[in-house]
C-alpha cells in the first residue's frame, strides 16, 4: 500500500512540474505574441508616414489627385509583391 502511495506522490510531483513548465512556455509565447503584434503596428505605422511623405512629396511635382493616384499604386505594387512573396514561401 506505502508503494502505491509513493508512486501516486511521484507521478503528482512529475505532473506538478510539467504543469509548470507548460505555463512557463504559455507564457513565453504569448509575450512573444505581444512583442510581434507591437511590431507590426509600428511597422504599419511606418508604412503610413512613408506613403504619406510620398504623397507630399508628390504633390510637391504634380497635381495632387495625379500624386495621390501614384502613391496608392506604389502602395498596391508593395502589396502585391509581399502577397506574391508570401505565395512563394508557402509551395
């Protein structure tokens, strides 16, 4: 009986550590999620100040709706290129 009791007690240690361990990793990998999400809107915002100081600059040259024209096509040309990117990573 004390054999059983020593083994239930161990696999229930083996179990307790496990489960920290998992919430251990849980947590790392959501950090790193909100690291990466953090990114990503930096980087989105970015993107934004660019095409909009492209515009300015632009229209500084040109009409403004013919700089506005040209700016959203380099902005579907960058889209278009990351989409064909990703495309080609994925086969």
């Amino acid at each position: 009986m004390a054999g059983i009791v020593e083994v239930l007690l161990g696999l229930l240690d083996v179990l307790e550590a496990e489960a920290r361990s998992l919430r251990m990793g849980f947590l790392r990998v959501v950090s790193a999620l909100l690291v990466l999400v953090v990114a990503g809107l930096l980087v989105l915002g970015g993107l934004l100040v660019f095409l909009w100081a492209a515009y300015l600059w632009f229209s500084s040259l040109m009409a403004p709706p013919l700089a506005a024209l040209l700016v959203s096509l380099l902005s579907l040309l960058m889209a278009a290129g990351l989409w064909w990117r990703a495309r080609s990573m994925l086969r």
